[in-house]
C-alpha cells in the first residue's frame, strides 16, 4: 500500500509540473458588419471565420475598427480593445481545461452598454452581436491562439486555493493509480 501512496504522491507532483505549457495570445476585436454593394476585402485576422460571420449574420462587409492583442501568461489579466466611440475591456477570470473564463465590458464613449461573463474556448472564437451602428452591426470577436515561445503556469478558474487544488489533484492521481 505504501508503493501506491507514493506513486500516487509522484503522480501528483507530475500533475502539477506539467500545468507549464505553452502561453495563449488572444486577440480581441471590434467589427462593423454591414451590407454594402461592392464590399471590400475582410480583415486578414477574420479570413479563418469569413463564411461563418456571413451565414450566422447575414452580412457581406467586416470592417476592423479596433483591435488588441495579449499574451496570458497567468491566465488573469485584463486588457481593451478599443476604437473612436468603443471600448471593449476583457477581462481574464482564470484558465480552465476548455479556455478561458472572461468578463466583458463594452462601453461606448463613457456609457456602460454590455456587461457579461463568457467561456473563451481555445478551439473556436467567441463572437457577440453588439449594438447597431448606422446601417450595420458591432460585433465583439475574440480568438485564442497558442504560442508556442511563451510559458505559464495554468490555473483553474474554480480552484483559486492552493491546498484545494493539491487536494483534487490528489485525488485525481489516487484514482488513476488505485483499482
């Protein structure tokens, strides 16, 4: 029984070093969607999405008023995208298996316009229908990308406590090595 404890303890220990991995940028936008006659070529950062943002809004033109990028290196920063009238401030929660937990704040000018937490997956973008601009539709477009010469430690969202996280991880390396 001793050999299954301290294989289970050695499990752990793995476990938590292999949280070190390779850091996400995500890049955040503010897109004016609008029909126009002869529309002009959609930003290179949306090209991956182009045929989705059409068929899901019904749009022909995506133009980029605003943009930001970051690297999360813990996973629990904030940052804005911003544009003349919009600002699009993120705001990072924590890191779960899937992505990143965020709160959104879109402002116009000084008005608060939008306040709502969101799931960041890292396997697709989020995008969130704004408000009407003119003859078209702000759009708030976030994607995580990997970055491969970056480092973080992960941390879950839902376990901001150390002895918690030791815990369940525990547990979880118990599990995998007991029948």
């Amino acid at each position: 029984m001793d050999c299954r404890l301290s294989v289970a303890f050695f499990a752990l220990v793995l476990s938590l070093s292999s949280n070190v991995h390779g850091a996400h940028t995500v890049w955040s936008g503010l897109v004016i969607a609008q029909n126009a006659p002869q529309p002009t070529a959609i930003p290179v950062e949306l090209t991956k999405m182009e045929q989705n943002l059409k068929e899901l809004f019904g749009y022909n033109q995506f133009q980029l008023i605003g943009q930001s990028s970051k690297i999360l290196s813990t996973g629990e920063e904030d940052w804005l995208a911003s544009s003349k009238y919009f600002k699009l401030h993120v705001d990072a929660q924590g890191e779960t298996d899937a992505g990143y937990t965020v709160n959104l704040k879109l402002y116009k000018e000084q008005d608060l316009l939008l306040e709502t937490d969101a799931k960041l997956s890292t396997s697709s973008p989020l995008v969130i229908k704004g408000p009407q601009v003119g003859d078209g539709q702000l759009l708030l477009v976030l994607v995580v990308n990997e970055e491969k010469t970056q480092a973080h430690h992960r941390r879950p969202a839902r376990a901001s406590n150390p002895l918690t996280a030791a815990w369940h991880g525990l547990r979880r390396a118990i599990r995998h090595v007991l029948p």
